[in-house]
C-alpha cells in the first residue's frame, strides 16, 4: 500500500478516482480544506497576507514539551494501527 496526494483539475478525472474508490481499489483518506494557502490559486493581497499573519499570532500555542509528548502519542497509535 502506498500514499500519496494529488490535484485533480479536470471532473472526468475526479469520477475515474471515485469509480475506482466504488470498486474498493483506492480509498479516500481526507478532504483536503480548499481556503487553505497551500493550494494555487490567486496571490494573496497584502492586506489578505497580514490577515493570515495576524490569525497566526493570534492563534494558540503549546509548548516543545507538549508537542513532543502529543507526536509521541501519535506515533504510538500508527504504529499500532500498522501492526
């Protein structure tokens, strides 16, 4: 089994890829969130820039410590899942 991600850009190819995931061939993992600023598009505004810069400051954060222990919880879980 592998993983990868792709871009569809084309409705004839998303139905190809969901024939394929009726047939039990490939699975859908995710639904990517399409307002995310790591599809292409249209360039940002400045204004739409110091936006997403100001939403970032202002989200909350955790502590090395606390990302650490929650990716070591993460992998514990794969792993089993691999298993």
């Amino acid at each position: 089994m592998q993983t990868f991600t792709v871009e569809i850009t084309n409705n004839d190819a998303l139905k190809v890829l969901q024939d394929l995931q009726e047939k039990h061939f490939i699975k859908v993992l995710a639904k990517p969130d399409q307002n995310s600023f790591i599809f292409p598009g249209k360039p940002l505004t400045t204004e739409e820039f110091k936006d997403m810069i100001a939403e970032a400051e202002n989200s909350g954060s955790i502590t090395l410590k606390e990302a650490k222990a929650s990716w070591a919880r993460q992998r514990k879980e794969l792993l089993k899942l691999v298993k």
